[in-house]
C-alpha cells in the first residue's frame, strides 16, 4: 500500500518522537534527575509506530516494562509521560506509575507493565471484549524476546486460539531479555513465530528496523485478524540501542555492536535514505521535523522539572473507586 | 423470600445480572463444561453447579468456557474490565491462586493505583475455598489472610445464601476487583434469600448472635461453627456476640471494637494458619484500640501452621471446631 506524503510525514514525527524522548531520558537518568528504573525503547520505533499507525482509540495495546514507545505511538501525551517520568503529580498516572506503568485507557493504551509476560492474559480480554462488541476492534499485546519464554504468552496464545479472540501477539525480537541473548533463551534456537504457529495461529515475520515492512505487514495482519479469523502473530526483527535498564554496562554486548547497529540498524536512518532516495520527501522534510521535535521535547522536560511534586496526601488516592 | 442453596443464590444471582446488564461476561474452567465432547457443550454448567443454563442463555461470547490457564483467566478478567466489561471469573479451587497471583496482585489490584485513578477494573475473581472434603492440601485451603493483605483488592467471605446475594450484587455495582471466597461446604446450605433489589455494603459486618459476655468474630464456614459454640455457652447463661464479618477487606473494624467495649473478652476465629493471619490482624486491632476494654488475654482458634493434611483424622484436628472454641470461650471467660 502507498502511503501518503502526510502519513509519511505523521509516522517519521512519531518515531522521532519517541527517538528523542528516550534519547533525553538517558542524559537526564544518567544525572540523577530522574529516579528509579527506566528500561528504554530506543531503536525498536519502527514496531510501534508501524503497528500504531493502524489504529485508533478503540483498538488497545498492552505494553511492557519497555513502553514508551508503545505508549507515544498509540497517542499517549509527551508531556503527561515526561511529567510521569519525572514523577510529577501533574504526570499522565499522577505520579503513581513512573517508566514502567504508564497507561491511558482513553487512547485505548491499557498500560506498560513491570512484569515480564503478565500484558498477554491482559490483551486477550481486551481481544474479547472486542469480539463480544462485534466491532473489528482488536487488541494488541507487545512481548520481546524475553517474554515469550513466559507461561503466561503460553497461556494467552492457546486461549486467544480456543476463544477465537482479535488477539496480536507482536514480538519484538531485540535479541536480548534483560542481559541473556535470544540464542541461549529461546529454546527452539529458530524464531519465536514459530512458537505462535505451533499455538495455531497464522504467524507473519518481517524486518522491524524497516517501518515500511512493519507497516505493510500490519495491514495485511489486520485485515486477516479484523475480518475475525481469530489471533494471529508477527515477530518483528529489531534492536535495542540501550541496556536493560538505564545503567545497565552492557558487557555483554560484542565489540563494536552498538555502533553498528546504530549505524546499519538504525530504522529512522532507514526511513530518511528510504523516503528521500525514492523522491517522496526531502532531507529538509525531515530536518524541519527533527528540530520541531527537539523542541518539544525540551519544552517537555521544562515542563516535566516545574510541575507541582505529590504530596504525601496522594499516597491513598485511587486505591480503590470506594472503600 | 425464598428458599436457596447457596449455590443456588450464587448462580441465580450472576444469571440476573447477566440478564440486565450485557457487560457482565464469565469466564472458567469448566463453566461451561464438556465443550469439544460428545456429551457437550453444557454438560457440566461449571464443577460447583453456579453456572448452569448460562451457555444456553448467553452463548460463548458472555461464557467464556476456558482451557486450565488460570493466569490467562484471571488476566483475560482484567482485560475485559479494562475495557469497559464486567467480567466474573470462577478459579476452581482458591487453591490454584498460586498459578494466576501475579495477574491478581501485580495487575487488577493496582491498574487504578498505577494508572493514577484514570482506569477502573471491576473484576470478580469468584473461587471456592475451605476445607472438610478430605480433599488434602492443595484443594482445601483459605487464601483470604493474603489477599485481604492486597491493597486494591475487595474481598468478601458470604457464610448465607442471602449475603452471597446480597454481596455479589454489591460487587456487581462497584467498579474495583473483588475476590469473592465460596466456601466449599457452604454450596448445599440452604437459607432463606429476601426477593426485590437489595445490595449489602462492603464493610458492614453482621451480627448474627447478640450476647454481653464475649465476642466471637469470624467468616465464612467459622460463622456456623462459632453459633453452634454460642448456642452451647447459651446453655449456662453465657451470651455471646457473634460476629460474621462478611467482607474482610474492607472490615468492620466498628463491629469489633463496639462490641469488645461491651463483653471485654475476644475470641476470633480463623479457618487459616496463624501467622500472620485475619487472627492476628484483629487481635493488634482490638489491642491497640480497645485495650483498656480487655478483661482477658485474646483467643485465636484457627489450623495450625501446617498444610491442610488430607486423613480425616488429621484434617478434623487441623480444622476449627465449635468445641475448640467452645473451649476457647471458656478459658477467655476463666480468665481471673
């Protein structure tokens, strides 16, 4: 399919986006700024952005402990993550969430999750409650490498299959879980698509370094999952730029790894010699976009250091509707 | 008013709210039963009989017949509350809490805490708990001293068919997850249930003897237990007031302590271990808030620390009686 100029435009905003909000993040968590853990999404934007591009507020996704770029991509506000992160009461969950639970259900983002694998169970309701609804709506549950080891992607796919559920089991494969690499933990030593395929699912691979591929292979998927043939899966190829966690040393990495893959895997760098070697958009395009998205994120971040902190009144708010 | 089993108030009660609201959707192992076998679907209507006639009514999309995934289930629950559904989801035994403790602790008790009060999860999580089947230590346990331990969790402990009914509607009508404990010996009790539209609030304990001697509180199948002990002190002259306190989390910590006030003298009852328990929780509750009141040390008869162990012999020394706490009763009313 032949994207527009201006969905071209609107995907390249939203991956510089969540480029420039992660790469900030790591200067400002690396000073002491900002506190407690933040695993960073840095070099996997096309995945979102491509999945994301296709939905609107009643599809849901379900993120990880890796989320912001699922969260931006699926409309959640800059400023209001910024101030979250921040930890600022003004943030999207008041300060309660922080990095890894960031959520808005009013743009159908049913929150990042600390706990590796626990966000499938969660989409395949979601998935349900859009079969009951009888809409097209799907739900769509982001996993890595790491969380396909996990019962419950196992549990959730052979539900979503029995249940016929509009469930999307997109793997991000950055090759790394945490600080093991994909070789030695996942068993099959093959690809993790064909662990959704033996579930019973129609499984779709592609490069998700390449926005154009994810994107083409989404439609496709969605239209097969939309028309109600029940779940299916996709396992996207990608890279992680940072560690684990902001201060993870990354001694694992082999020599020279990281400047390579931000050299040949970089999917903004990919999109840009796309775009412009085709003629659909110019280097300038794309320049003009990357400073208006430089300025707002620091416009975020100003924001995000003078927004009001919580109180300690906050502590027992929301625990509950009523008690 | 009509006459039911508590099984009974447990399904017909779903089955109305199922009537008048088409949010309200369960799922299970087993609720639906024999689906993708000769004698199916419906051959089973769920193990404890409380979804019968539900498939037929409502059909697989609102009765959700589940593969043995218990994380699946109870996270397919919060997923279906977080968008906009009412999901009730049976776990077969309680026991099996251990398979799905993440999705209930990590994720439905605290989607409203960590999305900043932005979204809601009015997701049951309905499980039947309690021991006496000689059914041995993973099939006969009480699991509501860690969950009441859960901040973001309701949990609720019905001991008649009238508070199943009263109480499921409760939790019907509220927006925050709740785990709704059955007892497995209270299914055939039977009890009479008021007919019209009526709820019981969370939190509001039930006094079901009234005595000025000495308090016994309790949940679930303790409640009958600590009657039958009431009804024998009765017997010579003692009065006890028996409290059933219905929702342990939120708890009638006013139903405790008025009455303490009032007989000085506590014993509670509880069908888990000790430690750490719903025992001790009320005991540093009437402790510290009413102890000047205090005439005697507290009682706390509840199963050993041990697993529920499986010979009959073993499992009725395992389990509260209403002659350990008759005996109870009467060491705390010795006392000096």
């Amino acid at each position: 399919m032949q994207l527009s100029r201006e969905q071209m435009l609107q995907a390249y905003r939203r991956m510089k986006i969540i480029r420039e909000f992660e790469e900030r993040l790591h200067i400002d968590i690396a000073t002491g700024a900002i506190a407690g853990f933040t695993h960073l999404y840095c070099g996997q934007e096309a995945v979102a952005v491509g999945v994301c591009e296709h939905l609107d507020t009643d599809d849901k996704i379900v993120s990880t402990h890796r989320g912001h770029g699922h969260c931006l991509a699926k409309g959640c506000d800059v400023d209001g993550m910024m101030k979250e992160i921040w930890g600022s009461r003004e943030g999207l969950c008041k300060g309660k969430g922080g990095s890894m639970h960031i959520a808005d259900v009013d743009v159908g983002m049913l929150g990042a999750n600390g706990i590796v694998g626990a966000g499938a169970p969660i989409a395949v309701g979601a998935a349900l409650a859009a079969k009951l609804d009888g809409k097209g709506k799907v739900a769509i549950t982001f996993s890595g490498d790491g969380a396909c080891n996990q019962g419950t992607t196992f549990e959730a796919m052979n539900m979503a299959v029995v249940t016929k559920a509009p469930c999307i089991f997109v793997f991000e494969n950055n090759h790394y879980s945490e600080h093991t690499g994909f070789e030695y933990a996942v068993g099959t030593q093959q690809d993790i698509a064909s662990r959704a395929e033996a579930f019973g699912m129609r499984v779709w691979r592609a490069d998700g370094t390449d926005f154009f591929a994810v994107h083409e292979t989404m439609r496709e998927l969605l239209e097969y999952v939309r028309a109600g043939n029940g779940p299916a899966a996709v396992e996207f190829d990608t890279e992680r730029f940072f560690g684990h966690f902001e201060g993870d040393p990354q001694r694992y990495r082999g020599e020279g790894e990281l400047d390579r893959i931000r050299e040949t895997r970089d999917c903004l760098k990919k999109f840009r010699a796309s775009v412009v070697s085709a003629k659909v958009l110019t280097d300038a395009d794309l320049d003009t976009i990357d400073a208006e998205v430089l300025d707002q994120i620091e416009a975020a971040v100003v924001a995000a250091r003078a927004a009001p902190r919580p109180t300690s009144e906050d502590v027992l708010a929301d625990v509950y509707v009523a008690y | 008013m009509a006459k039911m089993m508590y099984r009974d108030a447990v399904r017909s009660t779903i089955f109305e709210a199922m009537e008048r609201d088409e949010r309200v959707v369960v799922l299970g192992e087993d609720v639906v039963g024999g689906m993708g076998t000769a004698g199916g679907p419906e051959a089973i209507g769920g193990i404890w009989s409380t979804s019968t006639g539900f498939y037929d009514a409502f059909g697989p999309d609102r009765v959700i017949d589940t593969p043995i995934s218990e994380s699946a289930i109870v996270g397919a629950a919060g997923g279906l509350a977080l968008a906009g559904k009412k999901p009730i989801a049976e776990l077969m035994f309680a026991d099996f809490i251990g398979v799905s403790l993440d999705q209930i602790w990590n994720q439905i008790a605290k989607f409203r805490y960590m999305f900043g009060g932005k979204s809601t999860c009015p997701a049951i999580i309905r499980m039947a708990y309690g021991g006496g089947f000689n059914a041995a230590a993973q099939h006969s346990q009480s699991v509501h001293h860690f969950l009441t331990a859960m901040p973001g969790l309701k949990v609720v402990m019905p001991s008649t068919p009238e508070d199943v009914r009263g109480l499921l509607r409760e939790a019907l009508r509220g927006d925050d997850p709740v785990i709704f404990l059955e007892h497995k010996a209270l299914y055939g009790v039977t009890g009479e249930v008021p007919d019209g539209d009526w709820t019981i609030p969370f939190g509001h304990a039930r006094l079901t003897r009234a005595g000025q001697d000495l308090t016994l509180v309790a949940t679930g199948l303790m409640v009958s237990r600590c009657e039958a002990a009431a009804d024998a002190l009765a017997k010579d002259g003692i009065g006890c007031d028996v409290i059933d306190l219905r929702t342990t989390s939120p708890m009638d910590e006013e139903a405790i302590l008025d009455s303490v006030e009032v007989t000085g003298r506590l014993v509670v009852v509880d069908e888990a271990p000790q430690r750490c328990s719903l025992a001790t929780d009320i005991s540093a509750l009437v402790a510290q808030k009413a102890f000047a009141s205090l005439k005697a040390p507290i009682e706390m008869v509840t199963a050993p620390h041990s697993p529920v162990p499986f010979a009959l012999e073993l499992e009725q020394a395992y389990l509260p009686s209403a002659a350990k706490i008759e005996a109870a009763a009467r060491k705390v009313l010795g006392y000096r």
